[in-house]
C-alpha cells in the first residue's frame, strides 16, 4: 500500500492529502487548511475574528499552515516516547496537524490567551494524546518534554526568558524546532550546549508537479535547534 505525504496508508490522512489536491492559490491553500482543520477538529483553527490584542511581548495566533507542520513534523523523528510542546498553541493547528498524520507520542500545547486555549481545549479533549494547557510558557515545568515547536509566539526578550528556563529545566537532550525566527534565531547563537541541526525557508506552496505560487511576501526562515545537556 503506497504511503501518503501525511504519513500514513489510510484513513484521514488521505482526505488531508485529497484537499490539497489541485490548490493552485493562496486563498485555495487557506480554504483547504480549514477544511483539514473541520475534518480534525470540527471547526476553523485558523482565529481570525477572534483575535484579541497581543499581550505585550506576545505576537498574533496565526497558524501554521499544514503543508508546513506536516513538512516540520517529518524532520523531528518522533517516536513512541516523545512529547511535544507547541508554544503558544493558538486554538490547536500543531496538534490537529499531529493527528491527521498519526504521529506517534504525545503533544501538549500551551497557550497565554485564555479564550483560545479554551477553543483548543474543548475540540482536544476527545483526542488522545493532546492536551492543552492556559497560560504563559514562561510559567511551567518544562522538563518533561522532548522536543519544542515555536512559531514566532513571542520577541527576542521573552523569547530570551523561555531559552534561560528551557536550559534550566531541560531533560539530556531536547530538539526545538523554531518556524519564522526571521527576527529571533539570532537568540540561540553563544548559548552553551545549542547546536542548529538544520535550517530553511518556507516561501511557496510546491507540492507534485503542480504550479507553484508565494504562500508569504519573503522567505520563512526555520532552524531546527539540538539542545545537549552536560550532566
Ligand atoms: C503565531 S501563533 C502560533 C500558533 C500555533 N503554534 C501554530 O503554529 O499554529 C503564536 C501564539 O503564541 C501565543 N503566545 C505568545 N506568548 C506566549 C506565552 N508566553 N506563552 C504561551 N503562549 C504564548 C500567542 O497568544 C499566539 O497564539
């Protein structure tokens, strides 16, 4: 049986992989986001409307588009063990995406605006495996955790204050994957025990031989950080 992109043989994985079929626009890769976010969730996981002002030092809950957590997912080698926190969770796209594809271990998002971690609750709540919790990154125990996601949730400063508890906090090895750190990659550089495992650009949508076109304005820089703790 042939593998889909998303990681699986069958099931809604493959509808995840039908509704990309044929997107050709910015506006067609939005809608069919939203369409996998409905299959998985049972509604958009995009907040639009719902956003309220950022708290300070706190940037907007845009998601992740899925063809680029799905692309991020493949590089973090998870395995029964694992458990993921996506920082700054928004209402859940990192953890719909991980069940579209099935993923193993777990994932736990973490997010300061209470409303939207309370949309991310409510749909998770049926789902093994996920789990949401409200409230600021800055704020938890950090230790059970093996690999991190951030997608931009917040400027260098508080991005500086996550690193410092991360570093306290961290078990032997932790891997972090930091999706448009255009302005903050900087932030890891001369940090003891940090070394890039790989970075990139997310700039189009380019999937089998359809026609490729801009998903942003200028390239989404990525870096994909190993943190090794001396013991
Ligand atoms: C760009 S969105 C990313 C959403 C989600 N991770 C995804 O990839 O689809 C950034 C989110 O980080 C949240 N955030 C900002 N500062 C935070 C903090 N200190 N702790 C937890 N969440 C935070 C914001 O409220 C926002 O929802």
């Amino acid at each position: 049986m042939a593998m889909s992109a998303w990681g699986a043989p069958t099931g809604l994985e493959r509808t995840a992989e039908q509704l990309y079929e044929g997107v050709s626009t910015r506006e067609g890769l939005a809608a069919a986001d939203i369409a996998i976010d409905r299959l998985i969730a049972g509604v958009p996981l995009d907040p639009g409307e719902l956003r309220a002002p950022c708290a300070p030092g706190a940037h907007a809950p845009t998601p992740t588009p899925y063809f680029i957590a799905r692309d991020l997912y493949a590089k973090m080698d998870l395995d029964g063990s694992s458990h993921v926190l996506d920082v700054g969770c928004g209402m859940g796209r990192m953890l719909a995406c991980h069940a579209a594809m099935r993923l193993p271990g777990r994932v736990t998002g973490v997010e300061l605006d209470a409303e939207l971690a309370a949309r991310a609750a409510a749909w998770t709540r049926a789902h093994d495996g996920l789990a949401v919790v409200s409230g600021s990154a800055l704020d938890m125990p950090l230790s059970s955790y093996t690999h991190f996601y951030l997608f931009n949730p917040f400027d260098s400063a508080v991005l500086a204050r996550f690193l410092d508890t991360l570093e306290r906090e961290a078990g032997a090895s932790v891997l972090l994957v930091h999706m448009s750190d255009n302005g903050e990659n900087y932030a890891y550089l001369g940090r003891p025990g940090w070394k890039l495992r790989e970075e990139g650009f997310f700039h189009e949508f380019c999937e089998g031989r359809r026609r490729s076109f801009e998903v942003y304005g200028c390239p989404q820089h990525y870096s994909i950080w190993k943190l090794e703790r001396a013991r």
